[in-house]
C-alpha cells in the first residue's frame, strides 16, 4: 500500500544518507529484537500446545511459572519495539520490514511523492520508489536525478 506523504518531512539523499548512523542503530536493534520477539512467540505457543495435551484438570500446571515468565518478557520486548518504531517514525522514516530492516524516507522524485530506501547492511540510500508503489517495488536511484531541492532539506 502507498502512504500518504502529509505534513512529513521530505528527505534528499543526502539528508537521508546523513541520518543513517542513528537509523542503522535504530533498525539494527528493531530487527534483532524482531528475531527475539519471533523465538519467543515461538517458544511460548510450544510450551502451550504442548501443556494442552499433557495437563489435567486436577493437576498443578508444571509450565505456568515458565509461561508468566516468557510472557512478561514478550510484553516487555514489544514495548521497546514499539518504542524503536516509534523513534523511526519522530524522524518522518517510514518502518517497512523487520526482517529485512526496510526503511522510507519520504521525498520528491522528478516531482512526484516518492520513497528513499535503504536497508540494513546498504552503506547509503539507493533505491527509490514511487509513493504510489509498494517498496517491493524499488528502483536504483540514479544520483543525478531531479529530486526534491536541498533547500526543502530541513538539515
């Protein structure tokens, strides 16, 4: 799905290539915190699953004390998640995948709402799409083209 680009900050390449030592930091611990989050989904349906075909009624549940403990430690990873996302999205960068650490900066391209893309392990920005595309489908971006003018910065 395209976003709507209102009242964000637009991004040339080179304000988004200067952002990227604080987004890497940002995107390297959502994506690391999303394979946590993940194995202890994971962990947690097992256990429950498994605690299903082997408990009675009539018997002390063996699992609980280790499922509070999974839980409380899923809640609390996902609140910090949340709080990485959130970071991202102060910045007006858009988090498009977590297991890839796929971000948007919005900008303008040859005049039109367009996306900077850039993904964990990418020394800099260099794709692009338009706002009306999915970031599947992202383009090389050619350094040279006309984008939003380094006035509009804000940098």
């Amino acid at each position: 799905m395209a976003a709507k680009l209102v009242k964000r900050r637009l991004y040339t390449v080179s304000a988004a290539d200067r952002t990227l030592p604080l987004v890497r930091a940002i995107v390297k611990d959502v994506v690391q915190l999303h394979g946590e989050l993940s194995e202890r989904e994971r962990q947690l349906e097992e256990i429950r699953r498994s605690r299903k075909k082997k408990r009675q009624q009539s018997t002390p549940d063996p699992y609980e004390e280790e499922i509070d403990d999974i839980q409380k430690t899923l809640d609390a990873e996902s609140e910090r998640y949340g709080e990485l996302v959130a970071e991202l999205d102060q910045l007006g960068i858009e988090f498009r995948d977590p297991s890839q650490g796929l971000v948007d900066f919005p900008s303008v391209v040859e005049g039109k709402e367009a996306f900077l893309s850039w993904s964990l392990g990418e020394e800099r920005v260099q794709t692009w799409h338009p706002a009306t595309t999915d970031y599947s489908e992202r383009r090389p971006l050619d350094r040279d083209q006309q984008l939003v003018s380094e006035d509009a910065d804000g940098s």
